[in-house]
C-alpha cells in the first residue's frame, strides 16, 4: 500500500526573468501567479514538477481543515461563482465543504477532476509578513518543502 499524501503547492515568486520550461512546469500546475496554491497527489511525476520549480515556490502536507477553509473561503465554480455547501452537494457530489475537504485530503477524490470546481485557489500576501527570505529555502527562508508547517503559512494567507 503506498503513503501517498495530499500536497498544497503555493507558488511565492513571479514570472519575470523566470526560463519558459518553468512557465510551462507552472501552467501544467495552475499555478500562474504569485500567491497561489493548488492541491496535488505526492506521485513520482509530481515530485518531479515540484523538485523543478523549488526555486520558486513551497509545498507540504495539507491537513482537512485548511482545506476545507481554502474550499470554502477562496474557492470558486466555473463563472466565478463563490461555493457553498449547496452547490457541493449539488455539483460536486459530497455532502458539505468539510466532507469534500476530508475526501481531498484522503485522496478519496482529486481536485483536478472535479466538474465545475477551479483548481487554484487564490490567496493574499500573509498578515503579519513572512518570516524569512522568498528567495532562500525553507529553515531560513521560504521557499521549498516544509511539511506540516505549511498549514500555518496558508492560516496566514486565506
């Protein structure tokens, strides 16, 4: 049986002086602006994105609730329509938000896949700032894999 795990992807720095194969690595991902996070299996092809773009981005292990939050307070249907527990139930084949969030973290159900729901949740600059560098990996800035502490950086964003 393999472990795999939900990541949350959030892109940190923008596209300029940025080469072409890491735009089109960011757009295979959804991930065409600053501050924006979406949610992936950990799979080998996966890593593999993510191994290419570190320099420009975070990525960890997101638990049900941030997602559900994501979901919930920066989601959006196709037409740009916000989501609300009706429109999962009615749409999106689950019961509520938490539900749904619970499915995505269990890999029960794939964000990329679901019909009318974006992929890419748009977020805000942190409040309070970020704690290190965008420009320096993880311990002493932000950029790269940080687990579990990913959580609190998007608490900050949403």
């Amino acid at each position: 049986m393999t472990t795999e795990k939900c990541l949350a992807i959030l892109r940190l720095r923008g596209s300029v002086g940025i080469s072409r194969e890491l735009e089109r690595t960011f757009a295979l991902m959804h991930l065409t602006r600053k501050f924006s996070v979406t949610l992936m299996r950990e799979s080998p092809s996966n890593l593999g994105m993510i191994r290419k773009i570190k320099d420009y981005a975070t990525w960890g292990e997101a638990s049900p609730k941030i997602i559900s939050q994501l979901i919930q307070q920066r989601g959006y249907l196709k037409g740009n329509r916000r989501v609300s527990d009706e429109a999962v139930e009615e749409r999106l084949g689950h019961e509520s938000i938490e539900q749904l969030g619970t499915a995505l973290h269990e890999l029960k159900a794939n964000l990329w896949r679901l019909p009318d729901l974006k992929p890419v949740f748009r977020l805000h600059p942190p409040k309070g700032g970020f704690h290190g560098s965008i420009k320096k990996p993880y311990p002493k800035g932000e950029l790269g894999y940080r687990g579990e502490k990913i959580n609190d950086l998007l608490a900050k964003m949403i």
